[in-house]
C-alpha cells in the first residue's frame, strides 16, 4: 500500500472513530522533537540577529561614512575602494560585514567604482553581492549597473536581461525610461530590432513625460528602418 493510501486510511480512521487523540499519541515523540526544533531555530535566529548582526551592523555603519566621502572625490576614489589605513574602504566593509546593510551599500558603491575604472568583471562580482532592499530607486540603478557592467563587457545578452530587469522591477519615471532606452540598444547591438522597437515604443507609450521619450522618435526610427 502507498504511502499515500495509508494516508488517506488514516485520515478516514481519524474521522469516524475520533482517532485524533491516538495519531498525536503514536507520533507525540516526533512531534516533540519537531517543536523543540522549532524553538530551537527560533532562539537561533533571534541570538544572531541580536548579539551578532546588529553589533556588526552598528560598526559597519560608523565606519562606512569615510569611504562614502572618498567617492563623491574622483581623485580620491581608490581610498574609497581600500581604505586609508584609518578608515576601512568598501572592499573591506563588504567582506568583513557581510550580512549587514552596510556591507550591502558597499557593494553597490564598488561596483559603480570598479565600473569609472574599467574594472568591469570586478563590478559585475561586486553588484552581484548585493541584496534589494525594496527601494523603488536604488535596487533599479543596481540591476541597471550590473547592465551596464555586462555591456561594456560586451555581453550584451546579460546586459539586455539585466536592463529589462530594472525598468520592470520598479516602474517609475526616473529609472523605467532610462534603463528601457538601454535596453533598446543593446537589442540593437545584438541585432534585435524588434525588441528595440518594443524597448521605445514602451517609453513613448507608457513614460511620455520622461527625458527618454523626448527624443524616442529618432531611435524608433533607426529601429523601424532595419525591420
């Protein structure tokens, strides 16, 4: 008989002759062991968050905010990567600090580093760290960096996917348009003019107040003339 026959026999048994007392009796050592698991899990979970993660999180915060004023400074953008010998730099705030929101901000920041320096597999190892955090703005300029990434990497398969990525993921009128507009060129590179067509017309017809859309028709155009 199938597991799932005896199953279903159980089942019935339990029905008709209130058996539900004798299955938690005839099973009450595995289910014991199973809540203890559960509680377990639960303490584990809450002693890490709280005497673990949030202790490194506070130190990854209070760290962080040196390699963020090095980055805004194009001369002084590899003390942001490395350090000072003071103040930790991204690198190492992103390795020591895993886990943490800080070490996920890192990420981002190196990737768009690597990326100013023609580090473009080290931006795509960098931005593939990183973890969304909901926000509307900056999980779409991540994916769109890692696009970029791959574009200048010439893998314009990925790059396609990544741009597709972030104008959907959340739409807005900033990053949609922008990404959207990629998305069409890289099809382009690839010889995809159908899907850099449905790329533009997707900003004409859904972002018309966007900056992209002022000058879509031209790209529509170029994309119309090779179908």
């Amino acid at each position: 008989m199938s597991t799932k026959q005896k199953n279903k026999n159980l089942t019935a048994s339990t029905i008709n002759h209130g058996g539900e007392r004798s299955f938690i009796k005839e099973n009450e050592k595995s289910l014991g062991f199973i809540a203890l698991g559960i509680v377990v899990l639960v303490l584990l979970y809450f002693g890490y968050q709280k005497l673990y993660l949030a202790p490194r999180a506070e130190k990854a915060s209070n760290e962080i905010f040196k390699a963020e004023s090095y980055a805004q400074i194009d001369s002084l953008q590899k003390l942001a990567i490395n350090g000072d010998g003071s103040y930790p730099g991204f690198e190492q705030i992103a390795e020591e600090y895993s886990n943490t929101p800080s070490a996920n901000i890192a990420n981002a920041y190196l990737g768009g580093l690597y990326l100013r320096q023609g580090q473009f597999q080290d931006a795509i190892n960098a931005l593939e760290n990183y973890t969304s955090t909901g926000s509307p703005i900056l999980d779409p300029l991540v994916i769109g960096l890692l696009g970029d990434a791959y574009s200048e990497s010439q893998d314009y398969k990925q790059a396609a996917a990544q741009y597709k990525k972030a104008a959907d993921i959340k739409s807005n009128n900033f990053t949609s348009p922008l990404f959207l507009k990629k998305l069409g060129l890289v099809s382009e590179a690839q010889n995809d003019f159908k899907g850099a067509l449905d790329a533009y017309n997707k900003i004409k017809k859904e972002y018309p107040q966007s900056q992209e859309a002022a000058m879509v028709d031209a790209y529509i155009a170029r994309a119309e003339a090779h179908l």
